[in-house]
C-alpha cells in the first residue's frame, strides 16, 4: 500500500510579520500535482493543520481548497486527518460525518469516555488488511473520565490509550499521531518554529509504537526518523523559521510492503516559491550578491562591517523584498555581549545608560541627549 504522509501545514502562519497564505496555497497545490502523479491510495495528514485554534476565513479556504481539489481528482483515495496541539480539536471535528461519506476522515478529539475507541480505517491491498489508528494531539487532562484514578504523563497516557485497543500485530498497522516522540537515546532535531515544554514533560517514548508497521509522526518540523526507519516524522512543506533555511522540503511517500517488511520511504521534491536563505557579509557584499537584481527570497540578514553602515535596512530593502531581520555581529556587539557577564547591578539608571551608549556608539552623548535621558528618567522618578 502506498500513501502520502504530510503534517504540520500550519495554514495561515507568518513568518516574522509576512503571511504565508500565497506560499502555502502553492506548496498545497504541488502537493495535490504529486498525488494525481504517484496515484497513492491514501493521504495522511498528522496534526497541525492550522497555525492557531481560531484560524482565519484566508486559512480555512486554503485547506477546504486543498480537500477539495484531492477528492476530485477521481481517484480511489482514502485522506485521513488528526488534530494537532495547535488545532482546535472541536472545530476540526465539524462535519466529519458528512465528510467520511467521502473517504476523508478528520479526527480532532481523542477517546475521551471509556466507550470511546481510537478512531480506524482498514483498507486492503494485494497483502491483505491495513488499520489506520488515527489519534489527535493528547494530554493526560484529557483521559481523566477514562483513567480517573491515575496520574498520567504524555508517555502513559498514550500507551494507555493504544493498549485498550488490543492490536493485531499479526496484521499491518499504521499510526497517525501527533506528539513529541522521544527515548530509547532518540532525541528529535527540532527547529525554532516548534512549542517547546521545559524539562520534556510532553514527551512521549518511541516504545508505544512497537506495535505499528509505520508511525507517521507529526509535531517535529524537520523530515527524520526517531528511534526507528518505521517512526517517522514527515517534517513541514514550507520552513517556517530561520532555522530551516537549508532545510530540502518535500513531500514523503511511503511503500508498505507485507508484513514484515522495512516500509520504503521515498522524498517527492517541492519547488519553493520564495527560498528562506541566511545571508553573512559586509553590507556591500550583500548587495552584490543581487547582481542587480531584486531578490524575491525572505531573507535573514548578518552584518560584519566594523564601522555602522550608513541607512543599512533602506539600502538593502532596494536589492531585497523580504527581509526577515536585520542582525549586526562585530567586534563591537561582541563585546557588548562580553560585558552583559561583568556585574552592573550597583549602578544607578543614568550610569547604566551612559555606559550602555558609549559602548554601542563609540562616543559619550551629547548634551541634547544627556538632557533627554535625564527628562525620561526622572518622569519614571529614576532621577531626582
């Protein structure tokens, strides 16, 4: 059996203050192009569908675009869907009766009730029955009705919840699951565009899905496996941070042969419309980088020169139309990094000004700015 395996669409994120609506529209619409071209029976889509829990008109009019124009492909197509941390389980849920009339199968709220079961979907191939578990984003909080004596972590409340569904292991079983799988020495590479919990309290150990011929993971952004070929995390289709500028994006297909056998991952590449790139130089190198031309990319941009650029961001934004952020790394801003170690504690408000803009001009202020400093600070009563 073959099948997609997308997750953490994040429809209507921005990156840094531009909207990734046109982007992610695009990257979908290539995702749709892979699925009519690789014919594969079915569709999944691990969590994070949305950016927020109240997702904008724009965003929910891409994803309904995106079901849409797969279910009219006319193709035999199963798409099943689950709820990710970012997701509003309760909306996601809305008409998912209706839509399972269709061969789409959205699941937002996990079991909650001791009647209440993993929602599955079994399909057959040449090679007999495959089950799909489809299991949202979950918290211990959200078991107390089924396991009301227990305290639960992340890792025992999903284990708990898949042991009440007395597997066939005897038979293939793929799960759809969207937490933050970890253990057995297998730590994720995460990005900066993921939420992370202090001290690792959410995560979940790898050994929950022993019983799973694949596990198709969502919550961690870059594409890897975690413990397992068979435990693996698609990563996002579009880099939703500086982190993952080099990061190849693609769509992951994946061949689930008999029982038994190592299931057979292959990327389908996608053509970006902007490229998040990371930029280092002099400001004149930068520019030259440009040739000329306007570059279209969003950009991250790192200054070096020794002596301030002169209007730095109004003469880059002439050769670049997305710029993410402006850093400077120099002798200078070194050293001030150098002196946040040195203690400053027993210095009043004005002194610790002075010397703050001294070391970040090279130059005392004049006496219109000591002026101005002394006016700001004695209306916050700082001064007498």
């Amino acid at each position: 059996m073959r099948f997609i395996h997308l997750s953490d669409l994040h429809i209507g994120k921005q990156l840094h203050h531009y909207s990734l609506l046109e982007e992610q529209r695009a990257v979908l619409q290539q995702v749709v192009e892979h699925v009519k071209n690789e014919k594969p029976e079915v569709v999944l889509i691990a969590g994070d569908i949305y950016d927020t829990p109240v997702p904008s008109a724009e965003a929910i009019s891409v994803f309904d675009d995106f079901l849409t124009e797969l279910d009219g492909l006319k193709q035999q197509l199963t798409i099943c869907v689950v709820a990710g941390n970012h997701d509003s389980a309760r909306r996601l849920d809305y008409a998912r009766e209706i839509l399972a009339k269709h061969a789409i199968h959205i699941v937002g709220v996990p079991p909650l009730l001791q009647e209440e079961k993993v929602k599955t979907v079994s399909l057959q191939d040449a090679y007999g029955e495959v089950t799909f578990y489809l299991l949202p984003f979950v918290k211990p909080a959200y078991l107390k009705k089924i396991f009301p004596e227990e305290s639960l972590s992340f890792s025992d409340a999903v284990k708990r919840l898949l042991e009440r569904e007395d597997i066939d292991v005897t038979k293939r079983n793929v799960l759809v699951s969207h937490q933050f799988f970890a253990g057995g020495g297998a730590i994720p590479v995460t990005s900066d565009s993921e939420i992370h919990v202090v001290g690792g309290i959410d995560n979940v150990d790898v050994g929950v899905l022993e019983a799973f011929d694949y596990a198709a993971l969502g919550h961690i952004h870059r594409s890897q496996k975690i413990g397992a070929e068979k435990n693996y995390y698609c990563g996002t289709i579009f880099p939703y941070s500086v982190s993952e500028a080099e990061d190849e994006k693609a769509v992951t297909l994946v061949e689930l042969g008999d029982k038994g056998m190592e299931p057979v991952i292959t990327k389908l590449p996608l053509r970006l419309p902007r490229r998040v790139r990371k930029l280092r130089g002099r400001i004149e190198e930068i520019l030259a980088l440009t040739e000329g031309e306007v570059c279209d990319d969003y950009v991250s941009i790192t200054l070096t020169d020794e002596v301030e650029a002169s209007r730095p961001r109004e003469r880059l934004e002439e050769n670049y139309d997305h710029i993410l952020e402006i850093k400077i790394d120099n002798a200078r801003t070194r050293k001030l990094l150098e002196l946040g170690d040195i203690e400053t504690e027993n210095l009043a408000p004005y002194e610790a000004f002075c010397k703050f803009f001294l070391e970040l001009n090279g130059r005392a202020m004049t006496d219109a700015e000591d002026t101005l400093l002394k006016e700001v600070l004695q209306e916050g009563g700082d001064v007498e």
